[in-house]
C-alpha cells in the first residue's frame, strides 16, 4: 500500500516552463487530509544561518587577497553542495527541496537586483560618452562574437547558429555587464577615477549593445522555428511594451516627481506604486513575448534616477537585496555545481567552452588594443582591458536560470561557472596591481602659499556639501578683504552624495549659461557665489563645479580638480557645527572621512575651516555689504615653528595685506629645552619668516614663553575672544614642550592639538579657526 505523503514539493521553474511568469515559482503540495505542509522551516532557517556564516568566513579569508564578495558566496555555495555533504540527516546538508526555496527567494532577489541596475543606469549618458568610450564598448562585443562564431563554426559544423542557440551563447559569452563593472570600480574604489569613468561610459554602450544583439538573436530563432510571421509579431510586440513604458510610465512617475517638494522625500503612496509596478513586470512580459527578465530591467531604466524617486528605490530597496536576496542567489548558484559533468562533459560543450574562451581573449585584446591606439598609458590599458572581461553576478545568473529552463546543460553550466570564477576572482587583483590613482597626485612641483608670490593670483578650492558651508566660505574671504593686486582665483566644489543613480558626474556650471533649477543640484550655491563675485570685482574670479559622487570617493574630485587647476590651497568644512550656545548643531562622520582622505592625498597645502559658534565676524564688527565705512578685523596666527606652521603665517601674510586687517603673530616659546628640538632646516627657516614679522609695522608681534601645554590653553583661554579668526598649523604628530600633556586630550587628530584645543567647549570665545596642513611632498 502507498504510503501517504506529507511532504512539500518545491521546485525552481523558468520560462518557457514558467507559472508566474519571470520569477521562480513555489508549487506547494498540501495533504488532502490535513492541508499542513511539513517542510521543516527551522532546518530552512539553520541551513540559511550556515549559509551567511560561511560566506562570511569565507570572505574574511579571502579578503586579503583582494577577491570580491560575490566569489565567496559562490564558493560558500560550492562547499555546501552535495559534491562535499551528502548525509540527507546533517544540517549543513542542502537537500533538493532546500535548494529550490533558497533558489526561489535569491531569484526573487535577482530579479530585484536587475530591476534596480536599470534604476541606477542614465542612458542619457551615451550620448555624452566620447569617441574612445564608444568605440571601446561597441567593439569589445561585436569582434569578439565574430572571432567565437567563427571558431564554433568551424569547431561545430553540424546545425543552425541559431537553432542550436550557439548565437544566443556568443552573445552571452562576448557581452558587457554594466552591472558588474560598476561593482568592481566600486570595490576596488576607482569609480571616480578617470579609468573608472572612461570603464562606466563604455560598459553603458556594451551593454546596450549585448541587450540589442540578444533580443535579436531571440526573434531570428523565433522566426527560424516558427515563422516570420510569429517572429514579427514578437518585434511588434517588443516594440508596443516599450512604448508604453517610455510614453506612459515614465511620465507617469515624472509628475510624482514633480509633486514632490524640493529636497522633499518621495511620498509612500508613489513608493509603492512602483515597486507594484514591477511586481507586475513579469507578468506584462509575457503578455508582450519579452523576455522576462528584461521586463524589470527596462521598467528600472524609465524611472527618473537620482533623488527623489530612483534614490528612494535604490536606498531602501538596495540593503535588503544586496545584503540577503542576491547573496542567497549567488550562493544556489554554487549549490547547482557539479563538477562531475566536467569529467562527462559532450563534444557540443567542449566546442562551447572553447569559444567562450577565445571569445575572452580576443575581448581582452581589442579592450587593449583600442585605448593604446588612443595614445593612453600602457598600465592603464591593461588594467582597462581587465576591467571590459570582468564576470560577475549577472552572467552567473544568466547561466543558472538558462540551466533550470534546460536552455543549456548542465556540462555547459559546468564550464561557464569555472570561467566565471576564475575571471572574477583574477580580474580585482591585476587591476589593483596595475592601476593606482593616486600616483598622479604625487607631485613634485610645490604647490604652497610660501611659493606663491604676494603679486600673483592665488588659485583656491572650497569645498561646500550643506548650504551654511556657503556662508562661512563667504564670511572668511570677506574677513580677508580681498584687494585686486592680490587677487584670488576660487574654485567652488559644491560635493553632492550619489544616490539613485551609478555613474558619478561632474558639473561645470558656465556663468553665461542659466542654471536650470530642476536640473542643477547646486543653484543656490551658483547664485551665492555668483553674487560674491560681483561683489568684489576684480579681486576675485569663481567657478562653480559639482561632483555626484560616493562620499568615500569625494576625494577623487577634489584632488582631480586640484591638479587639473593647478590649486594652491584647499578650503574643507569641518564636519561639526555649534549652535550659540555652544551644543552640536550637526555632525557628520563621512565629512570626516573625507577630511582624512584628502589629508594624505592632496597634491597642494589643505585648510580645515572651524565655524565658529556664530559669523565669522564679532559683533563689534560691522558687515562690509551692508556698509562702505571701514572696519578691523582681528585675526590671530599662533605659530610655534615647522613648516604648517609657516604655511599658516604666509597666509596670514596673504590675507593681511589690506589695512582693515589687524594680524597678529603669537609666537610660542619654550620656556625650557626639553622636548624634541627642530631640525636645523627648520629653525632657519622659521627664523627668516619671524624676521620679517618681527620687522613690520602692519601687525603686531608676540613673544610668550610656556612651559608646558597647560600654560599655553591658560594663556590662549585669555586671549581667544579679542579675534574673530585664528589661524593655526596642524602639526599633525609633532608634540613638543609649548603642548606637552595636550596630546591625551585631544579629540580630532585632523585639526591638530592647538586646533582641537581651540575648538572644544572649554574656549567659549565666537572666533572661527582655519588649521592648515602645507603641501606633503611624497615620492612613492
């Protein structure tokens, strides 16, 4: 007698074999008797456990080697296949039924994971890629999928291109993945570089090109195994879903963008509307005979991207699915490796397996070859070739999902997974060995204050990421009372978090071009800096720039600027605020991040600017737009010798040149010989400059000697609130006697002990500081 069966049948299907159409679907088998599903979900639940827990492991041991996350997870899965666990009763174990669960919810994932790429992706930038861009990403795919139809042609006589779906694999195996470059320039931290750029703008064209040549691959094995008429219907069809999606969604989700208030949150209803939307995807797919997973992928590209719509989606969507689904998916991925197939592998799979790798090589010579043609660096095109035959998550997918809809077998799966592990786990170390951006910023030309002449223009960057960093930039340049025979070339950063979208851009806002509101991140920023400037004419030039970038990539922008500008100085925003009274206003740790970045990488000296706890400007101190009459400004420059301290008192000397300035000079002397002493470079070099300030009459000098740092905060503690700006070096890891016992207290390492000292809420004085780093000259 027939044993009755509690059991739940679980299993991963894909079109043409499909359900729901464009997702996995679960079939679930319920007792007549009882309707109770007996599955085990707490085994479920450990086995995933096991599975998060080993890929991390995995990813910890692996890390050191520079090799992505998305190989762990592969490996994790490979590990917890079958070929290693095959007792049914161990709970590291996968069964069948396990494997189709997992399998369906990282499907979901992938799927999710497509649909957002297309939310990240701006199409609008291939029309602004340049020559070398397009001319890389068009012909890394189409002479690499002559070269591999021409060898399984000759490898594999027998049948039609078409028909036997060697066509469909070429494109596959000779295709750019935007996705998955974008991925690796953001592990290996080089998207904002220039190869990173030149990398994004030309796996955007490849890409498009793998999803043309693909759909029309579909259609002629449409029209070859069912006729023209049924392959024109497909075309037709295709062309109607896209339509509707361009001229009806896209406005659609537009006006919710126009609703929403400027700097505003998208509304949840809209939200939500969209995300069912894409739910809904699959299902409009197969009304219209696309392939499913092009569905969400093209939906993904008509939503507006960037904030507030695209950056909803990609901020609250994006952690669930890279953190859990895509792992999951990835992870199944592995589990569906059997190597035994290797081993029993089919004539018609060798032949593939060949031509995916010839297809790989000729893809790595043309990516060399045209870069090199273009008069780049040699290094550089390497790391650029490696970079165009990258594999990742998405051919691995692709491959899993033609596997479970038997579009090819499992010896074909077999060999492609192995490729695609090799490349992506040799892919991120050469390029990383190849390619440093940050050799370009080793600069051995000095680019400092000190080497600036009095009489020449004095070329700046600020830096602004809130509205109140304008005003503080305003009120310190105003503070310095800007004359034209020492006039200063600024240069405006406004630095804008990249969010909803993945590619970085950079903006050059033209005076003689009206800003767009709805189009500019940075239109108050234009008009205020606009106005400064013709507010002091002919003492000051400024041009405004724009970065959208990741913020642990901020860094890239401003030293590219620097160098591409030939900067001397840069102005940072100190990443705390107070109010009044003395309380944090705001705090922001990524600012710090990026202070440090730029701290060891800048080509030029560095300010950090300090806002005080009100304008720059005391209350004693009347603002100069709003009268003509004259007005002191108190600025103080504490200076106890070493070369940023020199570079702090050159500025003063700078900004001081006009008579409404009253500078003065707080020279810090040890009262006792303890302590490290300077360099004999150093004293004389100190020793010139004081000479030339002890000498003039314009400022006041003062000469205090202290014994140890307590004396010096006493001291400074009495003197703070006679200044509205206190210029200081930051003598980073420099402790000597005038700060000796300071070192233990101090908070913020990037400003230095003086400059953390001044800026606790022990010094109740209104002054704003600006710490001052001069140009580190590195050679390595």
């Amino acid at each position: 007698m027939e044993e009755t069966k509690r059991s739940t049948e679980v299993c991963l299907t894909f079109p043409p074999k499909v359900i729901s159409p464009g997702l996995a679907t679960i079939l679930v088998e319920k007792d007549k008797d009882e309707q109770l599903m007996t599955y085990s979900g707490p085994r479920l639940h450990c086995q995933m456990v096991v599975i998060f827990v080993l890929t991390q492991i995995i990813h910890s041991l692996l890390k050191k080697l520079g090799l992505p996350l998305f190989i762990s997870q592969i490996l994790a899965g490979i590990l917890l296949s079958p070929m290693l666990f095959s007792d049914r009763h161990s709970l590291v174990n996968i069964s069948e039924d396990s494997v189709s669960v997992l399998g369906t919810v990282g499907a979901l994932g992938f799927v999710f994971f497509l649909f957002l790429s297309g939310v990240k992706m701006d199409l609008s930038l291939t029309l602004k890629s340049g020559k070398k861009a397009i001319c890389i990403g068009l012909l890394t795919v189409v002479v690499p999928l002559i070269f591999c139809m021409t060898t399984i042609k000759n490898l594999h006589p027998e049948g039609n291109e078409f028909s036997n779906k060697s066509f469909f694999l070429a494109v596959t195996y000779s295709g750019t993945s935007f996705p998955v470059i974008h991925s690796l320039l953001s592990e290996l931290k080089i998207l904002n570089s220039e190869l990173g750029r030149l990398g994004l703008s030309a796996a955007l064209i490849g890409d498009i090109v793998t999803l043309v040549l693909t759909v029309f691959s579909l259609w002629v094995k449409t029209g070859i195994e069912k006729g023209i008429e049924e392959a024109l219907m497909d075309v037709g069809l295709a062309l109607l879903f896209i339509v509707i999606v361009v001229f009806v969604l896209r406005p659609v989700m537009k006006w919710m963008v126009k609703r929403t208030p400027e700097a505003g949150q998208i509304k949840d209803m809209c939200f939500f509307i969209v995300v069912l939307a894409f739910m809904m995807s699959p299902r409009f797919t197969k009304l219209f005979r696309v392939y499913f997973l092009f569905g969400p992928f093209i939906l993904g590209l008509a939503v507006p991207d960037g904030p507030p719509l695209g950056s909803a989606l990609v901020e609250k969507l994006d952690p669930i699915i890279s953190g859990l689904f895509l792992p999951i998916f990835a992870t199944t991925c592995g589990l569906r490796f059997d190597p035994s197939y290797f081993k029993d592998s089919t004539k018609f799979a060798y032949h593939q397996a060949i031509g995916a790798v010839v297809t790989l090589l000729i893809k790595f010579v043309v990516s060399l070859l045209v870069p090199l043609l273009c008069k780049m660096p040699t290094r550089d095109s390497f790391a650029l070739a490696f970079i165009m035959i990258s594999k990742g998550i998405v051919e691995m997918g692709s491959y899993s999902i033609m596997n479970d809809s038997r579009v090819i077998s499992e010896d074909i799966f077999t060999h492609m997974t192995i490729v695609i592990i090799l490349v992506a786990s040799i892919v991120p170390i050469l390029v990383k060995k190849l390619y440093d951006p940050s050799r370009k910023y080793l600069c051995f030309q000095k680019r400092t204050i000190m080497n600036s002449k009095l009489n020449q223009e004095l070329r700046l960057i600020s830096c602004v990421h809130v509205p109140s960093n304008v005003s503080s930039i305003i009120n310190l340049f105003n503070a310095s009372c800007l004359i034209r025979d020492s006039s200063i070339a600024l240069d405006v950063l406004h630095l804008v978090k990249l969010s909803g979208r993945a590619t970085p851009l950079f903006i050059a806002h033209h005076k003689q071009k009206k800003t767009q509101p709805n189009k500019s991140y940075s239109e108050n920023v234009v008009l205020a800096f606009e106005q400064f400037e013709r507010d002091n004419r002919e003492a000051v030039s400024v041009n405004v720039f724009t970065a959208v970038s990741p913020p642990n990539l901020m860094y890239e922008d401003i030293c590219n600027l620097a160098m591409d500008r030939l900067t001397s100085f840069i102005i940072l925003p100190f990443h705390r605020r107070w109010y009044i009274d003395g309380s944090i206003e705001s705090e922001d740790q990524t600012i710090r991040s990026l202070n440090f970045d730029i701290l060891e990488r800048a080509p030029c000296s560095i300010g950090i600017l300090v806002e005080g706890r009100r304008n720059l400007k005391g209350s004693n101190v009347r603002d100069p737009l709003a009268s003509n009459n004259s007005s002191s400004y108190n600025i103080a420059v504490i200076f106890m010798g070493g070369q940023d301290d020199r570079e702090a008192l050159a500025l003063a000397k700078r900004i001081s040149q006009d008579k409404n300035v009253s500078l003065t000079v707080i020279h810090f002397k040890a009262a006792n010989s303890l302590g490290p002493i300077l360099t004999e470079n150093d004293r004389m070099l100190d020793d010139a400059m004081l000479s030339d300030i002890k000498q003039s009459k314009c400022l006041t000098y003062i000469e205090k000697q202290v014994k140890d740092g307590p004396e010096t905060s006493n001291y400074l503690r009495s003197i703070v609130e006679d200044y509205q700006l206190i210029i200081v070096g930051r003598r980073y890891k420099r402790e000597n006697p005038q700060t000796s016992g300071l070192q233990e207290w101090c908070e913020f390492q990037e400003i230095g002990i003086i400059g953390d000292l001044l800026s606790s809420a022990d010094f109740i004085g209104k002054y704003s500081l600006l710490i001052v780093q001069q140009q580190q000259q590195r050679t390595t």
